[in-house]
C-alpha cells in the first residue's frame, strides 16, 4: 500500500472527502496506470494527488494544493469535491477536461468549479444567494455529460448543468434532511440515493433523466423530481449510503450507515415499505 502525509506531519487537517478521476476510464492503456485523486480538508484546502500502479512500488504524490474556501476571513471546511467528468465520451468542457476540473463545496455555503490550470481563483462560483447552509455533496453523474447534483445542509438537492453553473439550477428537491451523501445508480439514469442525515434515507427518483443519453434528449423545464421511498429504521443521523446492485439489476439493496448509533443496515430498495435485512 501507499500513503502520501496529506497535512506534512502537523496534524492540522483533516481529509474530508475524495474522488478518482472518472475520466480514465476512456483513455488509452498506457494511460490507465497514472490516476489522479482530488481530496479536501478541514483547513479550508483542496489538493490534487497522482497515483501510478505501473511501477514496481506504486506511488501516491501530491501535485496540486491550493486555498480553496474561507468563511468571514478564516478557512472554511470544504467539505466536499468531485472532478467534473464522467465516465461517458464525448466533446463538452467536462468531458475533454474532466481530469482538469473540480468542483468543491464547503462550510461558506458556497460551490465552486476549479481549472487546475488557472489556479487559485476558481472560474465559477454559487454562492449564498442559492444555498442557505454549508455545501456537503457534490456527485458528477456517471454517464450524463455535463450534469451534477450537489447537496447542503438546507435538505435541498440542486441538479446543475455545468456549462450554465452561474445560472438556475436545472432542478430542485427537498429531501428532508441535510444531505450528507449522493449516489447516483449504476444503471438508471434517473435514480438517486441519498444519506440525509436526521432524516435517514431517500431514493429520489427523476423521471425525466430515465431513457436519454444527454441533457440536449430532455427540456429542462420538464425536469422535476420526486422521492420515491425512505428508510428510517436508523436511529441516528444517517450519513453513508450506497446501492448494492447484482448482475441483471434484481433484486436490487442498497446500503446505508449511522452515526452515534453505529449501525449498518442493508435494506431492498425496491420495496414499497423500506425494511431492514441486516
């Protein structure tokens, strides 16, 4: 195994959150052995790592730290951050230059989009004239190009397109809980699982987004959202969640995880009353 001292041995951040570079999927061969991980910290930073599994002892170094978000002067944690690519082909921004850029989320209420080649001032920003509390998920989605959610401590989920990121959301839904964790499913579009906090687990479902390849396939005045289940058999704030999806798609769990209570639940998530099997 590898490791790389993410804070040079001063024990001053934390890592908050991490994302492989998606991107990779698509290269060539000899690319596929040089991996780039993008993480973030409790000290307001963001950092780019390079893992490469080709050499005989495979190594973990940081390429990239920059000072990402500050609340009234201080840093701020940025609790989240993805790389905006997806595993999909084709020619927009995010899927040429996914590999060079991130999206990052922090305390400040603010979400951002970075070009590590222009850096440390991001290229574009929302701020808290859209979300009322700190920013905590951000999840590119695997296939659509273009399309992310991001979530907040405001139980709200925002669907963006990144190519109109300072402009309104393409969509909007209360999950009833602040949201911790975004899974998009690994084979449905237009399915979400989400860990929201105290108010355990939702499945969002949005329908619009079931059968196209592109945002370019839907209006996007028509797409809107719905839950369509919850599971609150956790007796604490639900933060870790994730689908457990078998070959053929059926029978179909998901998985999910609480705080003070330590528990871990495996549950069907296509049941109409969402019941715990472990």
């Amino acid at each position: 195994s590898e490791a790389s001292d993410v804070d040079g041995g001063s024990g001053s951040r934390l890592a908050l959150s991490l994302d492989w570079d998606r991107s990779i999927l698509n290269a060539v061969p000899e690319r596929m052995s040089e991996q780039k991980i993008v993480s973030s910290y409790s000290d307001g930073s963001i950092s780019i790592h390079s893992f490469n599994s080709s050499l005989e002892t495979p190594s973990l170094a940081e390429k990239e730290r920059w000072d990402a978000h500050t609340l009234f002067g201080c840093p701020s944690e940025v609790w989240t951050c993805s790389f905006a690519a997806s595993s999909s082909t084709g020619s927009s921004p995010a899927s040429s230059d996914g590999s060079n850029l991130v999206l990052s989320g922090g305390d400040d209420c603010t979400l951002k989009l970075w070009d590590v080649r222009s850096l440390p001032s991001p290229v574009a920003k929302v701020g808290s004239s859209e979300f009322e509390a700190g920013v905590t998920a951000v999840s590119y989605h695997p296939k659509l190009e273009n399309l992310f959610a991001v979530g907040s401590y405001d139980e709200v989920i925002r669907l963006y397109d990144i190519r109109m990121l300072g402009g309104e959301p393409v969509c909007r839904v209360n999950v009833g809980g602040g949201v911790w964790r975004i899974r998009w499913h690994p084979t449905k579009n237009g399915r979400m699982l989400v860990g929201a906090m105290h108010g355990g687990c939702r499945i969002v479902n949005f329908k619009a987004l079931t059968n196209i390849n592109s945002l370019f396939d839907t209006d996007r005045d028509s797409l809107s959202a719905e839950i369509e289940s919850e599971f609150t058999d956790h007796n604490s704030m639900a933060y870790g969640a994730d689908w457990l999806v078998r070959d053929g798609g059926s029978p179909e769990y998901a998985a999910s995880c609480s705080f003070y209570d330590r528990r871990v639940c495996m549950w069907m998530s296509t049941a109409t009353n969402l019941n715990t099997i472990k």
